[in-house]
C-alpha cells in the first residue's frame, strides 16, 4: 500500500502543489498588495497537506502503488509500414481486331 514508489510520487505532488500554490498567491497578492510572504507560504503548506491526504485518500480508487485516481492511458499502439508491393510487369496490349 504505502510502497516507496506511493512516496516518491506523493512527494513529487506535493512540492508542485505547494510551488504552484506559492507562486499563485505571491504574483495575485503583488498584484493586489495584500499577500506577503507569510501568507504564502501558509496557503502554499496548506495545500501541500492537502495534496498529501488527497493522495493518500485515492490509494483505494485509482492504479495501485499510484496517488493517481486515473489509470495511465495505454502505449501508443504504432502502426507497422506497409511493405511496397512488387513492381508489376506491363501487361503486353490487347490486339485489335481488323
């Protein structure tokens, strides 16, 4: 259940969450002068939590081993050229008839 693998890609979440959440609260706070720097990283430590129990919550719903509640789509399939046929020979024309 809690699998090395779960914990890489929870951590991975969490850091991007709480970097996404960070950033949007400093560029909207600049913007209307009211968040500084505490503020942001309190919403930003908010919503890594919440990444974390979000992931933590999907274990039972999506691929094992995965925060994920989506299954991965399958490979491409490729599809294999075609082989060139074989040049055909000319077919010798009809005779007309006199």
């Amino acid at each position: 259940m809690f699998t090395r693998r779960f914990w890489i890609l929870t951590a991975e979440r969490m850091i991007k969450t709480f970097a996404q959440t960070l950033a949007g609260v400093l560029v909207a706070g600049a913007t209307m002068s009211v968040a500084g720097w505490k503020t942001a990283l309190s919403a930003a430590a908010l919503a890594a939590i919440v990444s974390v129990l979000t992931s933590i919550g999907s274990l039972k719903i999506g691929p094992a081993d995965s925060p994920s509640v989506v299954s991965p789509a399958p490979a491409p399939v490729t599809p294999v050229p075609a082989t060139p046929a074989a040049p055909q020979a000319e077919a010798a024309p009809l005779p007309v008839a006199a």
